[in-house]
C-alpha cells in the first residue's frame, strides 16, 4: 500500500517535471492522494515547508493556509514546530487535550462550525539528513469517535515512508515562494 502511494506521488512529480506543469494548480492532486490513502478528507492534510530563513514553517497544502501565516519553530505549542525540532514522528488520537495553537484550526476550510481536529500524524520531511519540512495528517470532528478510527502505528511508518517523494516536492517548490 505504502509503495503504490509512493509510486502515485512519484508520478505526479514526474508529470511536473517532465510536462513543466505549474507546482501550485498540481498540489492539491498530492493531497488529494495522500487523503484517499489515509482515508480522510482533503482539507486535513498540511505539508508545510521550512522558510528560507530558518526559523518558521509554512504551509504548502492546503492552500488556503499559505496566506494566514506561518508558525514559528520556536513555538513551543505547535506539534510541527515540535515534530521539527525533536525530529521525531508520533501519533496523537486524543489532540483536543495536548497543549495547541488553534490558529489554523479556525480558518474556514468547508467545514461545520465546531469541527476541530481530534487526531493527528505528524512526521518530518528529510532531504538527506536536513529537515526540510513536516507532514500532518489529521481527522476532524465535533468529538473524538464523530472524527473516525484512531490513527496506528501502522499507518505512522506509511506516512514516514513517503518521505522521498515529499522531500522532491519540495524541491521542486521556488525558494522565494
């Protein structure tokens, strides 16, 4: 499962590439792919990419994100800014009661008032041994068991394994974007 997801991904990459297909209008083709296998909606999945500068990260799915901010990797309630600095992925199926930034969660992205995130993957991206950026997927409801099956294990060491083709995402993305 985790290599068909690698290949599809490699494959939207390579159409950009070969194709010279404009980055931003193929994007949501990679969340789109990533919430299928995961089986979960298009607006809870967010890769966010390390800025230039080092210090923050921004979202580069889903779109609406990249224009409300960015979060500091020195925040130290935000889980991809954590995920970042201890270079470590996890597994939270109970998020409402971890310590958050609920920033984001409040952009209207299609949803119901009152949905929120209940449960979370985050993993880094790598280029080498460098992070370059962090992947989340999540599951949104009103409670903990209207958001779905619990994330496992499982599908962790999936999400980690897709590191390659979204480590090449991100290069492919313009520095000064």
């Amino acid at each position: 499962m985790a290599a068909r997801l690698a290949a599809e991904l490699e494959e939207i990459l390579d159409r950009i590439e070969k194709e010279s297909l404009p980055l931003d209008s193929s994007l949501p083709q990679v969340g789109q792919q990533l919430a299928k296998r995961f089986g979960v909606k298009d607006d809870e999945v967010a890769i966010m990419e390390i800025a230039p500068s080092g210090r923050f990260l921004r979202f580069v799915i889903p779109e609406k994100l990249r224009e409300v901010g960015t979060i500091p990797l020195s925040s130290t309630t935000a889980l991809a800014a954590r995920t970042v600095r201890e270079r470590r992925a996890e597994v939270l199926n109970n998020f409402p009661i971890a310590k958050h930034a609920t920033v984001f969660e409040g952009v209207p992205l299609g949803r119901r008032a009152g949905e929120s995130i209940q449960k979370i993957m985050s993993a880094v991206i790598l280029r080498g041994n460098v992070v370059v950026g962090v992947v989340q997927i999540c599951r949104k409801g009103a409670s903990l068991t209207d958001a779905g099956p619990d994330f496992t294990s499982r599908d962790l060491s999936e999400l980690q394994s897709l590191n390659q083709a979204l480590s090449r995402l991100l290069a492919l993305r313009p520095a000064a974007q």
